[in-house]
DNA sequence: GCGACAG
DNA sequence: ATCTTGTCGC
C-alpha cells in the first residue's frame, strides 16, 4: 500500500486533487421527483487482519420497507485513510459492489460527504458521478463548513455553510439524536437530498439504506475472518 | 506554526 | 474505520 512516507506520494495527492476538480466540474443539481421507491446504499470497512476493504450494497424498497438485494465486494487496501481523499481508498470496493446489483434503483445513499467538500467532491459525489447517477452524500459528522445545532426534533434542520455558499443541511432525523450531514452526491437537489434521507428513516437515526448496508459489510467482515482458521487453532469454531 | 480532519 | 465494558435510558 502507498504510504505518505512514500517519494511520489506528493505527486499522487495532485493528480487525486486534479480527479476532484474534474469530477466536481460534471456535476448536475437538479430536483429528483418524484422520489424512488427503490433506494440503493452503500458502506465500507476493513477485514480483520486491515488489509483488504469490504464493501456492501443494498437495495431498499421504502414502499414494503425491506431490503430487496444484498452484493459485496473486497478488494485489498491501496491508500491510507487521507482527509478529502476518502473515496480513492473506499471507492474502488464500493464501486464493485454497487456494479453487481441487479435490481434496478433510482437513488443512491452513501456514508459520507458529496458536495460539502473542499473541493465539492466528497465520496457521494465522485462516486454518483462515476455512476452517472442520482446520489446523496449522508455522513455522521463534519468534514467542513458551519452550522447552528438544528432544533431537537427530527426533521428540523440547518444550514452547513462554508464562507457564504450553502454546501449541506445538518438534518435531526429523530428527536434528540445526533444529526446527520447531509449533501447533494449528483443529479439531485440539496431539498430532495433532505427529503429523500428523512423518507429513508425507519426506526434508527441512520436512513435504512446506508445502516443496513453497514451491518451487512459488518456480517461480511465476521464471515470472512471465521472462513480463515489460523493453522494454529484446532478446527471448529472455538473462537466463539 | 497550530488545529481540524467523512470513514 | 477501529480499539473496547459497563452503563444510562427507553
């Protein structure tokens, strides 16, 4: 793996900055209505022994309130994790896993910032941008920009601002929970962006599409690390 | 120079 | 992201 120690690590940082620049340079803002019934999600982690990334897509039905598709992908780690850079580590297993879903969608949710980037080109939007499709950027904490805490109710909300341009909305999707930050990936509007994440909740805080792709790249994660018995355990399942 | 910093 | 037990609260 490529490491900042690394002599052509500076090179790489520009041509990563240039892709950013790019990308965001393709970006299309416009409302999604009406919204999709069917959501996809996406979600990364590591597998036990850190050096491969896992990632899990789903399809979720908002009508029937179910998942309808399940794909995963693993491919081994390239980069450490840089901030801003996120999606040049992540984004190749996520890709993959999103290329293997059959059922079609109309939306698509990832874990974390699409247009509230330095660069307005977070993982949401280079990733939709690359898929050429309808995607929102909804991450549990801040990357950039200001804000005011949104009332305590779930659906209120407030602007995160960087300097004078609005880049996101940190959304309360339920009442007395942490908010969430929400931002336009690609081919959506920061209103549908809200409106398509609230629309997502079901009993949790995390919209149902990117929790549920979490916890599947989390059972990934489990099932990968007891298929690889170290040879110096007896056989079975005595690790739990 | 110092602090911040998605996952 | 991941390390980690109990514990506060619905």
């Amino acid at each position: 793996m490529y490491g900042k120690s690394d002599p052509k690590w500076p090179a790489i940082v520009q041509q990563w900055k240039a892709t950013q620049q790019a990308l965001a340079a393709k970006l299309r803002i416009v409302p999604l209505r009406p919204l999709p019934r069917f959501v996809a999600g996406a979600d990364a982690a590591f597998s036990e022994n850190r050096r491969s990334v896992l990632a899990a897509a789903v399809v979720y039905d908002r009508l029937e309130r179910r998942i309808v598709e399940i794909a995963r992908a693993c491919r081994p780690i390239e980069f450490p994790y840089v901030p801003t850079f996120l999606s040049f580590r992540e984004g190749p297993a996520v890709l993959e896993a999103v290329g293997k879903l059959r059922h079609p969608w109309g939306a698509i949710c990832f874990d974390g910032q699409g247009y509230a980037h330095p660069r307005r080109c977070g993982l949401a939007t280079h990733l939709s941008i690359l898929l050429d499709r309808p995607g929102v950027g909804i991450a549990k904490s801040r990357l950039i920009g200001t804000f005011v805490d949104p009332p305590p109710q779930a659906g209120s909300r407030c602007p995160l601002m960087d300097g004078d341009e609005q880049i996101g909305l940190v959304l309360r999707t339920k009442d007395g929970t942490r908010p969430l930050f929400v931002s336009i990936g690609h081919r959506v509007d920061l209103e549908s962006a809200a409106e398509l994440a609230l629309a997502c909740v079901g009993r949790f805080r995390i919209p149902e599409p990117t929790r549920q792709a979490d916890l599947e790249v989390s059972r990934l994660k489990r099932a990968l690390a007891g298929s690889v018995t170290s040879p110096m355990m007896p056989p079975g399942r005595l690790s739990q």
